[in-house]
C-alpha cells in the first residue's frame, strides 16, 4: 500500500550487492510507476528509467529537451513504487560540472539507487542513432569527478556512459572507459556496442562492473541475457521495450476501434479490471479504511 516499504539506502545496497554477485542484474525499463510491480513481480533484479521514455512520454524527442526537474519527478514517482533498485539515465548532466553536481543530489533526494552520465556534446542524440558527437576525454572526465564528489550516500551508484564507440571506434571507447573508471565511475555503460567480442573486450579493459543496452532496432543484436553473462557483462538493460510494447497494443486498439465502432474484439487482450485492482493493492486500502472504500471487490472480471 503506498509507497514502496524498502528504504532508498537499502535499495542502493542491494543494487551494489547484485552487480558484484556474479549473476548478471535485468533492468527492464519501466515507462509508468505502475510498470514497476510488473517488473518486481516477475522476478528481475531492478528497473531502469530511461531519459528517450521519459522525453518520449512528453512528445518530445530524446535530444536533450527534459529538464532536471523533470526527471528527477517522474524517477521519484517511480522509485517509490517498488522495493528494487533504480537506474536513472541523467543524460549529460544538465549543464556544466557544477549542474552535474546538483544532478547527483536531487537524483538522490529523489530516491533513486543510480544515475548514469554520458559524454555526449549537446543537443545530444539517441545513443543508437547516428550523427552524433562527444565531447573531450578532459570535458567528460570532469563531469564524473563532479558527480562523484557531489553524492552524499557512498552507496549511490555513478555510472559513466561513453557514446564514443560510435564516432571513434571500439579502441577509443575502451580507452575513454579506462579514463573514466580512473575519475571514479563505480561501472560503466558502453553504447552501440557492435558484438559479443566487444562487450568481452570492455570486460577485459576494466575492473568495474558494465552494462549492456539491449535496444531494439538499435546499433546491437539483441543478445540473450546468457550470452551477455557469458562475456562478463554485469548488467543488462531494455530500456523502451514495455514501451513500444505498450504503444503497439494501443495503436491496435485504436484501429480496431476506428474500424469497428467498439472494442469488444480487444477485451481479450486487455489486464482487466481484477488484475488492475491487485497491481494497484486496491484491498489493502479498504482493509486500510473501510469508511473511505467501500466498493465491493469481488464482482471484478
């Protein structure tokens, strides 16, 4: 009922505890706070809140537009509705070293178990997409050193994205990991990674844990998650996958709509109202407060 009972310092230990267990951590990307008791209930390890879902989610493109405050709400909102670790994508920080200091403090605030930064220029692009550009080794090292030193809870994760791969190649993204792990990221996420060999090559490049993005129609195959545990990778994210998921199926009931006048032909495919109701612990609250629901329960279909 509520919120989440699990406090944010136990989340972030647990986040820790699980990239250094040896078995590979599954963050779905949760697009809702109600997405998260799905992703808690089938048993994965975390939820990943992606900066494209939350731009997206506004009608915006994921090109820099989302603010701090912004994300710093909609991570809230969905942190506090589960007991699991959260990963935050920060973007590049908002602004100068300074902006990703004060990133790193709202973000905890928030209660979010970790953020991870990238080093993109701005306006910065869809990791997966191309055209994009980095900034200097000097640039992106200084902000990780920012966030690291801003964050209050040593258990606060600080992740560090390097687009590099993209532009320079995979030895410039090995070399931009290594400079980056040395300005004090505790792990890093390596983007556009073309194949397995080159998640084994980062694994043998540093000793933090790494993460894997498994985007659809992104620059990577969409590995399995043994593959990936194979080669070393610690953790593994879908970052918009229940996204598209979901905007499928509402753009199917759409249509199905527009051309049958009803939605009869799509019930079967919908969460109904009973399998709502247990998402949300609607029971908990009227055994919570009988005076306040007191809506009968056991009709639902």
């Amino acid at each position: 009922m509520l919120h989440s009972h699990v406090t944010a310092s136990h989340k972030r230990k647990a986040f820790r505890a699980g990239l250094s267990s040896g078995t590979i951590q599954r963050f779905p990307g949760a697009f809702t706070p109600l997405s998260t008791r799905l992703i808690q209930e089938k048993g994965f390890e975390g939820v990943y809140i992606s900066g494209a879902v939350m731009a997206n989610e506004l009608g915006l493109p994921d090109i820099g537009l989302t603010t701090l405050s912004e994300v710093a709400q909609r991570g809230g909102q969905i942190a506090r509705t589960t007991d699991l670790p959260t990963l935050i994508d920060g973007d590049t920080g908002f602004g100068e070293p300074m902006n990703v200091a004060r990133t790193v403090q709202v973000l905890e605030d928030a209660g979010l178990s970790g953020v991870h930064f990238e080093d993109q220029v701005n306006p910065k692009r869809c990791g997966h997409l191309d055209g994009k550009d980095v900034v200097d080794e000097q640039t992106a090292v200084k902000r990780i050193r920012a966030a690291v030193q801003a964050r209050r809870d040593p258990d606060f994760l600080i992740m560090a994205r390097t687009d590099i791969r993209g532009v320079d190649g995979l030895q410039a993204s090995l070399d931009r990991a290594k400079a980056l792990v040395d300005a004090g990221a505790d792990a890093i996420f390596a983007e556009a990674m073309a194949d397995l060999s080159e998640f084994e090559a980062m694994r043998a490049a540093v000793d933090v844990p790494i993460l894997a993005n498994m985007t659809e129609f992104g620059k990577s195959d969409l590995f399995t998650v043994q593959q990936l545990q194979d080669v070393g990778v610690n953790m593994v994210i879908f970052p918009v996958s229940l996204l598209r998921i979901a905007m499928g199926a509402i753009e199917r009931g759409l249509d199905a709509l527009a051309a049958e006048g009803s939605l009869q032909s799509q019930v079967p495919t919908m969460q109904t109202r009973a399998r709502l109701y247990e998402l949300v612990d609607y029971s908990a609250y009227a055994a919570f407060d009988e005076g306040v629901f007191t809506f009968d329960l056991s009709t639902n279909r």
